[in-house]
C-alpha cells in the first residue's frame, strides 16, 4: 500500500494512502488517518484532520485496466484494480498514443492472459481477504 503526503500551498499536510480489508465502510476514516499519521510523524498524532474521504478500489472481472472508446471521440481508461498510482501513467502514455492513432502497444495489454483468481468463485473473497490482510501485517512487522 503507499501512503502519499506532501504539504499544501496554505502549510497544511496532505495526507493518504489507508488500506481497510472490510466489508463495510469505516464509521470514522479519521481515527484510520490519525494512526497512519502518527506513525510517520507522531508529534502529529493530535492534529486536527479537517477533512477524510475514503472509497473502494475498483477491480476489473479479468484484473487488468482498460482504455476503450465508449463513443465516437471519448475515450475512457481506468480498471486499475490497486495499482492505479503506478499504472495511470503509463496508461495516460498509452491514451495519448491511442488517440494519436498508434494503437500497438495498447493491443498488447488487450492481449494480455491473466489466470483466473485461485479457488474459483467461492473462495475469492476469503482467500483475498486472508491475503491482503497477511501482506498487510507484513508490511507492518
């Protein structure tokens, strides 16, 4: 997971980047901001948060992004399924070639197999959750 911070243009921090396996949404995202604060920075830990946000992570059903034309001339690109910070640049690249009529590099990620997810459809959710939440832990020890 990467947390991303910097400072704004009136001195205030920036801050994000939580990971929360659950179901259901936090019934406070501060108090998940203020630990993830403190950590970096525990002077920071009673700062007042004047604003939190949180949402889901959008996952494609085949796990890979995708850029296509909904309508003459629109073109959308999302589907990072987690991996947007890393991918939304190099898919921008591929938007801009795609728009400027060079569609091969795109076709290769078309083209790309990815396997289906371990333990078919009854064990997704289990599995994924008891993965991210290990690699989780991991991060943390």
């Amino acid at each position: 997971v990467v947390r991303y911070f910097r400072k704004s243009t009136d001195g205030r921090l920036l801050f994000g980047g939580r990971e929360i396996y659950a179901v259901n949404d936090p019934k406070d995202i501060h108090v998940h901001i203020r630990r993830q604060i403190a950590e970096l920075y525990p002077d920071l830990r009673d700062v007042e948060i004047t604003h939190g946000w949180g949402g889901y992570v959008g996952i494609t059903m085949p796990r890979k992004p995708f850029v296509r034309e909904v309508m003459p001339n629109v073109i959308s690109v999302g589907g990072y399924s987690g991996h947007g910070v890393m991918l939304s640049n190099f898919f921008g690249k591929l938007y801009a070639e795609t728009v400027a009529g060079n569609r091969d590099r795109l076709r290769l990620i078309e083209d790309l197999n990815i396997p289906a997810f371990p333990g078919g459809r009854r064990l997704r959710t289990p599995l994924l959750f008891l993965a991210l939440n290990w690699y989780a832990l991991r991060d943390r020890i």
